[in-house]
C-alpha cells in the first residue's frame, strides 16, 4: 500500500512505472525522451487530480522546502525576464523544473515499483555505451556525445550507472536484477570515459565521500565485487593510452600554466579560465541581482574591445560554470535561489540516507543524492542546467526519487 490514504491501482502502478522506466533509458538515445516523460508525468498527475493534490497536502512537511526552492527560483527568473524586458525564453526551464513536481505526485498516488526506475537506469547505460562506443570505435570520433555535446553526454551516462549502483544495491537479493544493475553501472561508467569528459571524475570523489562510510552495511559479496570492478575499470582507463584519459588530464594542466603564462587562451582549460575571468568582472559590477545573459554578452564584448578579455569568449555559449552563471544573470539573490534547488534536495535525500542500507529508502535516498552530487560535481566546469535535457532530467529524478523514498515500506520496490 501507498503511505498516503489513496487507494492505487495496477493500471496507474504498472504506467508511472513505466515512465519511470522510459526516463533514464531514452534519456541519451532521443533527442525527445526526457520532454516526452515531463509531459506524460503532467498529464497523468492532471487526469488523477484530485489524488494527487491529497498526496502533495498528505506529505506537504517532509516535501515543503524542495517545492518552494523550485518555485522560487521559477517565480525569481520569471520576475527578471518581466522587469528587464528580456525573452520569456529564459522562463521556460524554471517553469518546466518546477512543474517537474508532477513526477513526485504520480510516484505517490501510483506506488510505481522502483525497480522499474532501476532497469531504466541500466538499460539507458548499457544503450549508451553501444551508442558512445559506435561513434567513437567505428566513426572514430574522437570526442563522441551521442546527440548531445560530449560533456553533457558523458555526466548523464555517469550519473545512469550511480543511479544502477543505486539499483543493485536495492535489489541485491536477486541474482538476475544485481546483474543487470552491475552491467548498467560499468556501462555508464564506460560510456563517460569514451566521451573524454573530465568533469564528472569530481562527482565520483562527492558520491565515494557519502559511499565510503556505508559501504560495510551493504554486507553483499557481488556487490563488493561491483565496486572493486569499477574501480579497476576507472583506474585501467587512466592506463590504456588509447583511451586518452591521462593526457587529457595532463593537457589540462598544461592548458591552465599556458593561461596563467600569458599564453594562448584556445584551449579547452584556457577558455574556461578567461570566461570565468569575464564572469567575475561582470558579477562585481552588479552584484546584487545581475543582468540578463545577452547584456552581460555585451558587455563581455566591451571587454574584450578594451583588452581585458580575449574574444574568443564571445564565441561560446555560456559560463561553463553553473555557480558563475547563477551570479552573473541573478546576482547573490539568482544564486542563493538557484543554489537551493540543489540544497535543498540534497538535505530531503542525506536526511532520509542514514548508515543503515538496510532501511527500505535507503538505496532512493543514496540514489537522490548521488543525482544532486553529481551535478554540483559537473556544474564546476560546465553549465549542466543550460540545456532543457540537463534541467529536466535533475528536476525529475529528483522528484521522482523524493516519491520512492516516502513511499519506500518494502526492501523490493
């Protein structure tokens, strides 16, 4: 039975279960997948209204301080883009990460099966990497991002085979579903590493920092043998010169003395550098409540005409740096606000986590955290929120693993 007082049903059970499904795994091999599942888990909480409101009004002081972050944070950028006359455009993701809150309801009206999510989770991983590896072994792309940009590619696909680990854990009484799990959570880890990607290695040293202390609860041999094996795959992938791992590494710190040397600026490090060089001139500037991002373009352009930026900053999209980004368009305020779509989540999931794996939410709330931890760990040297797919696929997971973790009563969701 559901924790609130809604009496569930297969047919709502077996299609929430499904969208649960259908998110992670068409999240890297659509382009459409993740809007398609935001729009699917509206309709379904709209069609089932009445229960849905009761859940939300059930659970309203254990879910409280998320809802409002995300509201907030839409209601502060809708309130810029009004005030400043700039395109509503900016609206939209906000807006749809805040109605993302649909994703929570249906889990709570449906009691949808959390493995449905976890078998998501690995089939997207292992499609990832037949996808990843065939644009990188057989088209020989060097940098390979599926349909996305490789950087974007790579931490979602990282983040699938967290949330598989996630899985396994929960699922660790079935030798069948531990298998999968486990072959979702090399496959993800595999598919980044053949992106080349940099950024998500932060992620892992936030997500081994919570794992570390509960890993001796799991009391699990093929999950202990998971854990050793994924780190032998990281750790060969640093070795095996053709995956170019270590040179990346190596030629970002080349990139970052070149830049700090007075040096060439077009470089992967050097670009970021002079762009988060340009964000600090604009944020002292206007520290409060920022501009919006085409005038703080133009005025990076000025910059740049005085001498003190080199151009090449005018030339790409955003920040690369979702904190620096935050404060250059909100200022302290934008920030905090932003900031605490992040917190937020991340206090709900640490506070349900505990030590003890063991305890029926545990393997949701561990999943929920390593999704916020993973993109803060990615918001250091990229804008993870600046696509819609990036936005979305946060905003969902969060909210639908908010739902699994309060209706978690049975070790097998």
């Amino acid at each position: 039975m559901n924790s609130n007082s809604t009496n569930t049903w297969a047919p709502a059970r077996n299609w929430i279960g499904a969208l649960a499904f259908f998110l992670p795994f068409l999240s890297l091999v659509t382009l459409f997948g993740v809007s398609l599942v935001s729009f699917l888990f509206l309709i379904s909480a709209l069609i089932w209204f009445k229960p849905s409101r009761d859940a939300l009004r059930s659970h309203w002081p254990q879910v409280r301080w998320v809802v409002l972050a995300f509201l907030l944070y839409f209601t502060f950028v809708l309130g810029c883009a009004l005030v400043r006359g700039a395109s509503m455009g900016s609206v939209e993701k906000p807006a749809r990460m805040f109605l993302a809150l649909t994703a929570l309801l249906a889990v709570l009206v449906s009691n949808a099966p959390r493995r449905a999510l976890w078998w998501g989770a690995s089939a997207g991983a292992v499609a990832s990497l037949a996808f990843i590896g065939w644009q990188r072994l057989a088209l020989h792309i060097d940098r390979p991002g599926g349909l996305i940009n490789a950087i974007t590619f790579g931490d979602l696909a990282l983040l699938l085979g967290l949330l598989s680990l996630a899985g396994a854990i929960d699922l660790r009484a079935s030798r069948r579903d531990t298998l999968l799990c486990g072959a979702g959570v090399l496959a993800g880890l595999a598919a980044s590493v053949l992106t080349g990607t940099r950024g998500g290695w932060v992620s892992l040293a936030l997500v081994a920092l919570v794992l570390a202390p509960r890993v001796r609860t799991i009391d699990s041999r093929a999950l202990s043998g998971l854990l050793a094996a994924g780190v032998l795959l990281l750790g060969t992938s640093w070795f095996v010169p053709a995956l170019g791992v270590q040179a990346r590494f190596a030629e970002g710190v080349r990139d970052a003395e070149t830049w700090y040397e007075g040096g060439s600026v077009w470089t992967n490090v050097g670009t970021r550098l002079e762009l988060w060089k340009g964000a600090a001139m604009l944020i002292e500037e206007k520290p409060l409540l920022g501009r919006d991002f085409d005038a703080a373009r133009t005025r990076l352009a000025e910059f740049a005409q005085q001498g003190r930026l080199d151009p090449l900053v005018l030339e790409l999209p955003h920040l690369h740096n979702d904190g620096l980004q935050a404060l250059t368009t909100g200022g302290v305020v934008g920030f905090v606000l932003w900031a605490s779509i992040l917190v937020a989540p991340l206090a709900f999931f640490m506070r349900r986590l505990g030590r003890d794996a063991q305890a029926p939410q545990f393997a949701a709330a561990l999943a929920g955290t390593f999704v916020v931890l993973g993109y803060i760990g990615f918001g250091l040297t990229e804008v993870i929120f600046w696509s819609m797919k990036g936005s979305l696929f946060y905003a969902l997971m969060v909210f639908m693993l908010m739902g699994f973790c309060l209706n978690a009563k049975d070790k097998i969701g």
